[in-house]
C-alpha cells in the first residue's frame, strides 16, 4: 500500500523505517532518501509511528 503518493513511499517502508529506530515522520522520509512534499501523509505516517511501538511490545 503507498503511502506517501508524492513520494511513492510504502506501508512497508514506513515499517522498516520505524524499526530501524525512525520516531518522526522527518525520520521516516530521511531513511527512504525523501523528504515532504505536500505533508498529506504526514499524519497517516504518525498514526503508523503511533501504533507500531505497541506492536512489537505485544
């Protein structure tokens, strides 16, 4: 799934960025060599940021 439409940026990608220790959505562009264009995916790549910790505690 795209996240990041600007960018072509994935469900995937914003995973993998998080659990390489990426905690801000500026964290997530910088690990897949981007940066905001538009910022509409801003608060989607958020919410991921949000609910991954809490899965891999689980």
């Amino acid at each position: 799934m795209i996240v990041c439409s600007c960018n072509v940026i994935t469900m995937a990608q914003v995973k993998g960025a998080i659990a390489d220790g990426a905690s801000r959505p500026r964290d997530v562009y910088c690990a897949c060599g981007k940066s905001a264009q538009c910022g509409c995916c801003t608060p989607t790549i958020l919410s991921i940021i949000r609910e991954e910790p809490s899965r891999r505690a689980a």
